[in-house]
C-alpha cells in the first residue's frame, strides 16, 4: 500500500492519527492526518443525512414518489409512484446492479493510456456517456438488457444509480445543488474545513495524494480522478481522515457537536436509529451498514474507485469513530477498522467479526444452486457455481476456483484458500421453489437462463 491515513476519536478527542507512506510516486510528500483522500461510496451517509436534514426542514418526505423530483423517472411495468425516495437511500427500488456508472466514468474520465483497453471495452459496450441524470432515467426506463429483481422495497441491492437519482432529488427539494446545501449544513458547521465534492478545490488546497492502481504486476499513479457527473452524492467526496471522524463522531452522539445540537437527534435516528434491526450479519440503512458485535451497534460503509480504498465508522450512541483513508485501488480496510474497534471494546486487536458459522454437515442437493450468476454491473462480471460428485459447492470468478462452504439456510461462504474474496458472503435467493439469484455481499447476482 503506498498511503494511508488513519483516525480514531472519541468523546476526549483524537486518540490516534497518523499518516502511512506517501502521497506520490516519486515517495517525495508523505501522508498526514490532514492529507486528502478519496473517500468513494463513505459519501453515501452524507447523502442520506441531507436527504434526513429537508426531511427535518419540511422539503420532502422518505415517502414521497421519486417522480414528484424526477418526472420522468419510472421502472419499466411499476406504478410511477411505486418507488419511493426512501428505496432510493436503502438500495431497494429493484433494480439490479447496471452498467451505467461504469460507462459514464469510461467517456468522461480523461484517458490513462495504460487503461485504454479496458475503457474502450466499455465504451464499445456502452449505450450512452452518461454525462446527465436524465442519461440514467433514460436508460432505466427503456429496460433493455435488465430484470428487475422485484417490487420496490422486496430486495435490498446495490445500487450506485439510485444515489446518483438521490443527488438530484437532493437538488430539487433543497432549491441548490446537493453539494451547496452538504457544504452549508455539513461540512462548514463542523469545520471540516478539507473536504469538499470539488476536485479542483482539493487540489486548491494543497496535501492531496495521487492516486494509485495495480495494472497487471505494475503499480501505476496517477492524478486523474474518476469523472462521472450524474453521481455525485454516490462516491464523489473528498476528504481526510481527521474530517471524516469528526463527522462519524457526531453521528455517534446522535448529531452533538462540542456540546450544541447541530443536527436534529432525529436525523440521526433517520439515517441509522431503531428502525433498522441490529444483527451480527448487518443491515443495510441509509448509506451505512448496522451491524451487531459485542453488543454494540457499529455503523460502517467502505469505499472503491481508482486509487481509493476507503472505511469509516462508528459505534452507534457510543462516542467513538474510526476512519481508514488510503491510496491504493482494490484492498479492504476493514481490518484495520476493525482492529481499532476490537481495541476500544477491550478484545484483542485480531478478534475476528465475522458471523459467519461453517458447518460439517454440507448442504442438501448442492446441484440446486449450480448456475451462472451474472451482475451488469462492470463488463458483465459472473459468477459460477458447479457441484462435484462429492456433494461440495465450488465458486468460479475472474480470480479463480475455491471451494464453498454451506453456513446454514442458503448462506455459503468461499474457503478462504484460494482468490475469491475472504469473508464473502454468499446468499442464494429462492422463488417458486427455484434458485433465481445469489445476493454476493450486498448486490444480487441474478442467474442466467439456461
């Protein structure tokens, strides 16, 4: 990992913060607290909490139709008034994971040549730029080459598109742009003085790192930042880690901030409160997971784009939060947030959270769930599942071959001794008495017919 940059604080202060590494290529600027990040899908919380925030104004309602902002929006066979803008901020509108982040960061990202290969693919693949929201809606409302998984609010899926339709719901309730009314209600009131959606103005100000992405057995950087216009307020803040924490922690003191309300509690309870479960396996709110450990709710998201990887969080009503910000495409920073969890809670630094229970036994009639599962999502990306003679379940992907292991109900998860990701959590979906889907983390897979 070239960079990474690491806070923790709690209600005395900042515990920990520390820069790793460098910044650039030429390892001449080394990360601080203060250098700026990419902080990708972490952007999501802060979404939701200015959706909760005009919620809180009088300007729109979770249950308001998405059509009431976007007249033109509607899923192909569902009432207009179906999908609502809380599916939009839960991942449950019902649509499936589709390509169309991917071609608006091919056309409209400059061109690295060392990524040529792979953004021509996609640009050959693409049915439009995606410069525009109404790019989205278009394409959506068309309903070519996609299934719908289902009604709205019957499945939680991913979706980067429907935080792309929130960010301009955003605009039109609050009568600005989403990043003017974030600026003014968020970011200024806590002084996060270093975080901005504006690339030019990060650059502006200074003690920005480049960013970095293995291509094949080379490290590349670069200080080209991906570029997709319509989705903004899915993944497109920058930010350091100090920031961030400071604003994690006041989520976690139900919006105080050096002893003033800034937010309304309300809010608060909006994006993560009791109306979402608390269990070890996690639920999906309103841009953050909720999950159950130690007896303790930790609300988390992480974060991807080129050169970002991201995690931040908190313990819920527990005046503690944890930011991991680093420069380098493709790894997982949980481990590192969890181990800051793990040490607050007392636990050993590598105390594993996982909730996940292999079983002996195996699974009954493996062959079920044998398919091609496949998610539009980045070039079509499958996965399949074979069942040998022996009654075990194996996994294919683009890393290779691993064997998967029956967790209980239809809960599988990769052995761990091969490239498929560790701790991955494989979820097979059943209708009419048939596997039509696998949930792979928190995006459906939907089977290919045969």
């Amino acid at each position: 990992m070239p960079g990474a940059s690491v806070c923790v604080s709690d209600d005395s202060g900042i515990l920990f913060a520390r820069g790793f590494g460098h910044c650039d290529a030429e390892h001449t600027h080394a990360v601080n607290p203060d250098t700026i990040f990419g902080i990708a899908s972490m952007s999501k919380s802060i979404t939701c909490l200015a959706v909760a925030l005009l919620e809180n104004e009088g300007r729109l309602s979770l249950d308001d139709p998405v059509s009431k902002y976007l007249p033109s929006f509607r899923l192909p066979g569902v009432p207009r008034e179906a999908v609502l803008v809380r599916h939009l901020c839960e991942h449950r509108t019902g649509l499936p994971p589709l390509p169309t982040l991917s071609w608006s960061m091919a056309w409209n990202t400059p061109l690295e040549p060392w990524r040529e290969e792979v953004v021509k693919r996609i640009r050959d693949s693409s049915e439009s730029r995606v410069e525009t929201v109404d790019d989205i809606i278009a394409y959506i409302a068309a309903g070519r080459g996609y299934r719908l998984l289902g009604a709205p609010g019957e499945y939680m899926s991913y979706s980067n598109d429907g935080y792309a339709l929130l960010s301009s719901v955003i605009d039109v309730a609050a009568g600005e742009p989403l990043e003017s009314y974030v600026e003014r209600r968020i970011f200024q009131p806590l002084g996060m003085s270093r975080t901005t959606f504006d690339i030019d103005r990060a650059k502006a100000l200074g003690n920005i790192t480049s960013l970095f992405t293995w291509d094949g057995d080379v490290l590349r950087s670069t200080d080209t930042w991906d570029v997709a216009p319509p989705y903004r307020g899915c993944g497109w803040v920058k930010s350091t880690a100090t920031d961030m924490c400071r604003y994690y922690l006041t989520l976690s003191r139900n919006g105080l901030f050096h002893g003033r309300q800034l937010w309304p509690q309300s809010c608060v309870e909006r994006v993560v409160g009791r109306g979402f479960a608390e269990l070890p396996q996690g639920v999906y709110c309103f841009g953050l997971n909720k999950r159950l450990f130690e007896d303790v709710a930790i609300c988390e998201h992480s974060g991807g784009l080129t050169g970002v990887s991201s995690q931040g969080g908190f313990i819920k009503d527990g005046a503690f939060a944890v930011t991991v910000l680093t420069n380098l495409s493709g790894i997982s920073c949980a481990p590192i947030s969890n181990a800051a969890f793990n040490l607050w809670l007392g636990l050993s630094v590598d105390a594993s959270h996982s909730w996940l229970h292999p079983q002996a036994d195996g699974v009954e009639n493996p062959a079920f769930y044998a398919g091609t599962y496949v998610s539009l999502e980045d070039l079509d990306e499958q996965l399949g599942v074979t069942a040998d003679d022996a009654g075990q379940l194996w996994g294919h992907g683009e890393k290779g071959t691993e064997r998967l292991l029956f967790c209980g109900g239809s809960v599988f998860t990769p052995e761990g001794k091969g490239k498929l990701t560790p701790g991955m959590v494989l979820r097979f979906l059943l209708r009419d008495g048939e596997c039509w889907a696998v949930a792979i983390g928190s995006r459906i897979y939907q089977k290919k017919p045969q």
